[in-house]
C-alpha cells in the first residue's frame, strides 16, 4: 500500500502540466506575427466575423496584450454584411466579445447584395470587397488590418482557381501580406483553432450558410479537400507549399512584365509592334489597366486584336473601361 501511495506521488510529481487552450491560441497567434515581422508598437485592427477562427485571432491578440507578452494597440471591426435576417445577431455578439475584452468596436452594416448587382460582382466577391473598404476606411492612419484566414482557407482558394483556369496569379492562394492586410494565421488549420476554443469554452457563431453546398466554395470545403486528405495526409499543407512556389515565380515574370511594359509605354500608348511572348503580353496587359482585372477572354481578344492587320478596333474591358488598337498600339481608356 505505501510503495503503491509513493509511486502515485512520484507520478503525479512527473506528470507534464496540460498546457492551457488560451496560452496555445495566444502563442500560434504570435508566431503569425511574429514571422510577418509585426513589431510591438503598433495599432492593429482585427476583423472578426465572430465565427471560429476570427475569435481565436481576437482572444490570442488580446492574451498577449493582457498578459503584457505584447504591446499592440488593438481595435475590432465587424461589418454586417446584411445577407441574412439574423446577420445583426452576428454583430451583437461581437460587440459584447469585443466589450469583455475591453477594446474598442466598430460595427457597420452594409448591402452587399446591392454592391454585388451595382458592380456586376458575385455575392462572395462583392462581400469580400465591402469588408476590405470597411476596414481601410476604419483603420487609423499606420495601423495594420489582420484577418484571421487559415490553411484551410489558403487550400480552398487554390482549388477553386484552379477550378476556374486561374494562372500562376489564382493558384498562388491567399498571400499573408498585401499593403496593410496581414494574415497571421495562414499557418494554422481550422479544427486546430475550433478544438481550442472549445477546450476554453470561447463561443464563437457559426453561419449556415457556410454549409450549404449550392455554392462551390463549400463543395470544396466539405468534399473535395475531405477527399484529398484522405488519398495524402497533409494535402492541405502540401497545396500550400504549392501556392508559396507559385507565388515566387508569378512575382518573378510580373517584374519582367513589369519592365517591358515601361519600355514599351510612350505617350499614353502601348507598343505591340513588336509583340511579347503571349505570356508575358498576358501579364503586361493585366498590369496595364489594373483592378479589378477584365477577363481572361477579354486579355486575349485585346491581344489578338494587337497583333492583327486590322485597324480601329476597340475592346470593351468592363467596367466601364475600353482598350483601342491602331497600327499595332495599343490605348486604354
């Protein structure tokens, strides 16, 4: 009885300490940070949907300011995106997250059905564009904007680029830095982040509508990586290690798009008199008239158009933007 009662002791005495959820949210949250070279003197707002992997972001961030690991100066930013009758639900909770934390919100309702007919864009990209213009007109002057995308998330948007003939520049997946935006979390995967909120006991809202799979993104994400996980364990990592090899080389040929386009550009006109490869006239083309770019259809009628005998041919590039040919020049308008 007493050598059983020591070895207990002995045990309990070795036993490692179960690590807390929060401390490892709040540590996977920084090494994001930390590799995007984020230092400890700036404003950061954070975009929280209030849905899973938007409040670990939120909790991690403010854990390390709390616990005076780090010094930002957090703000939060929710944007209603007006999409469904209980979407105001949404914005409460995360308001009273934002509240609990002691930071301060700021919660804005838009129409992005609206948005997406006056802009002849789909709901999804309509969506993404107001909650990218919400947060720089929200966001002061210097700070950083985090979003709280995944793996998971860098993974869907390979497959669905790929599903739609994207180039190098779709299937380079979601890039972890882009002017202000950054992306601390494009290293973790989402059940990660669930199973410690959950070990917390951190709520967080879930939107149905993310698992209804009339919409492609969600056939993606509930079939298709389901399936490619199954055939290679890690696939999601792996298309990741894909998107960061791509995104290498599309920087590449954009800088030598880039430099030709200059060379080629004299008095608001673009020499094709003698043509670029048809790759490299692709890129050069996209850099030329800019966001959002036309269609890969409308690329390659313009350059058809550049290289052929006929004269005054005008190319509509949408939104409201057109290109004309004349004596294998090209103008944008």
């Amino acid at each position: 009885m007493w050598i059983r009662a020591l070895n207990a002791r002995t045990a309990a005495a070795w036993r490692l300490p179960v690590p807390d959820p929060l401390e490892l949210l709040a540590a996977d949250f920084d090494r994001g940070m930390r590799g995007l070279g984020v230092t400890d003197d700036m404003a950061i707002v954070l975009g929280v949907s209030g849905g899973a992997d938007s409040m670990a972001m939120l909790h991690g961030a403010s854990h390390l300011v709390e616990t005076d690991t780090r010094h930002w100066r957090l703000m939060v930013a929710h944007l209603d995106h007006g999409l469904r009758p209980d979407s105001n639900v949404d914005a409460a909770f995360v308001t009273d997250a934002a509240a609990a934390l002691h930071l301060p919100c700021e919660v804005r309702r838009t129409d992005v059905a609206a948005l997406a007919r006056a802009e002849d864009r789909s709901l999804e990209d309509a969506g993404r564009e107001a909650r990218y213009r919400f947060f720089e007109d929200v966001a002061p002057a210097g700070a950083l904007v985090a979003t709280a995308h995944t793996a998971d998330d860098a993974a869907e948007t390979v497959l669905l680029n790929l599903l739609r003939g994207s180039g190098l520049g779709g299937v380079r997946g979601i890039p972890p830095r882009r002017g202000r935006v950054i992306r601390p979390l494009l290293h973790a995967r989402r059940a990660m982040l669930r199973g410690m909120l959950d070990k917390s006991g951190i709520g967080y809202r879930v939107d149905p509508s993310n698992d209804d799979t009339a919409f492609l993104r969600n056939r993606v994400r509930h079939e298709l990586l389901p399936m490619l996980e199954d055939l290679r364990t890690g696939a999601v990592d792996r298309i990741g290690q894909f998107a960061r090899l791509a995104a290498d080389d599309d920087a590449l040929l954009n800088e030598l798009a880039a430099a030709d386009l200059a060379r080629r550009t004299e008095n608001g006109e673009i020499d094709w008199r003698d043509p670029p490869s048809v790759a490299l006239g692709r890129r050069m083309l996209r850099l030329a008239i800019g966001e959002p770019p036309p269609s890969a259809e409308r690329i390659e009628a313009l350059q058809e158009a550049a290289v052929g005998e006929r004269g005054g041919v005008v190319i509509e590039l949408g939104g409201g933007r057109s290109a004309s040919v004349k004596e294998r020049r090209i103008r944008l308008d």
